[in-house]
C-alpha cells in the first residue's frame, strides 16, 4: 500500500488528481481547474508534484497485482496484398 504520512490533502483527492492526469493528459492548469470543482484549492505546481512522486509508486502496485502473461506465444503465417 503507498504510504501517505505526512501529506496534509486527503488520499483520495491526490489519488483522483493522479489517476485524471496520466490516462488523459490534460494540463496542470485545467486538472486544477478540475480539482477546484471537486472542492479541493491547490495549485497546479501542487499537482506536477503529485504525479511526478506518486504515478510510479501506483505502477509498482498495479504490476504487484497484474497477473503473469505466457512467455511464448506464436501468431499465424498472413499475407498483404499490395496494389492489387
């Protein structure tokens, strides 16, 4: 589990920050915008902190819990037609 101690924003609101920000990519400037809505003040150089100290700690837990893929794997034999 990431450990939070110390961090005076709740969990959840760095939490929604970081996981709004990697998969779309929006700014800071409009993820603040966002978070304003959500009823949380803080500034965007507050969010590029948040991301850049907890995305890899996410990942590392993500790939903890992903499961093992198949080391071998085989794809068929095809063919590309090409003009005509």
């Amino acid at each position: 589990m990431i450990s939070f101690k110390g961090i005076n924003f709740p969990k959840e609101a760095i939490l929604y920050a970081v996981f709004f920000y990697v998969p779309f990519g929006v700014s800071y400037c409009d993820l603040e915008e966002i978070m304003d809505d959500r009823s949380v003040q803080d500034d965007h150089a507050t969010l590029n902190r948040w991301v850049i100290n907890n995305s890899p700690l996410i990942s590392a837990e993500a790939k903890k819990s992903k499961r093992t893929v198949v080391t071998s794997w085989r794809m068929d034999e095809t063919y590309i037609k090409v003009k005509g």
